[in-house]
C-alpha cells in the first residue's frame, strides 16, 4: 500500500470489508479494499480497509461498532 494509508479494518468476510467500506464512504472518507484471498481457496486470507491517514481515527470510531 502506499505511504499515507493506514489499515483501519480486517475481516476474512468480504460482506464485512463492504459494510465498513460503506460506512465510511457515506461519511465521506476514500476507502480502498485490499483483497489478500488466496486465489484457489476463498477461505485463506483477510481483506484489509484503507484509509487516508488524516482520516484514520474518524474511521476508526465510525467502525467501532462493526468490529465486536
């Protein structure tokens, strides 16, 4: 990833990696998903959320919630 994201989010389930994309999306934040899925077994691997460092803590109180 480039210099100035930061990881706010990992979930092995990519219905999750969307909702917390959502979520910050409708708040305004720039999001990018990182699909690290092994390519022969869905099953391995997580899906990390990105987002600008200036929008880190924002982001990751707005998805306090979806983390528990």
């Amino acid at each position: 990833m480039e210099e100035g994201w930061k990881q706010v989010f990992l979930t092995g389930e990519e219905y999750k990696a969307n909702m917390a994309k959502d979520i910050l999306e409708n708040d305004g934040i720039k999001t990018v998903l990182m699909n690290r899925h092994d390519t022969a077994y869905k099953s391995f691997g997580d899906i990390e959320v990105y987002v600008q460092e200036a929008d880190e803590q924002k982001a990751l109180e707005l998805l306090k919630e979806l983390k528990n």
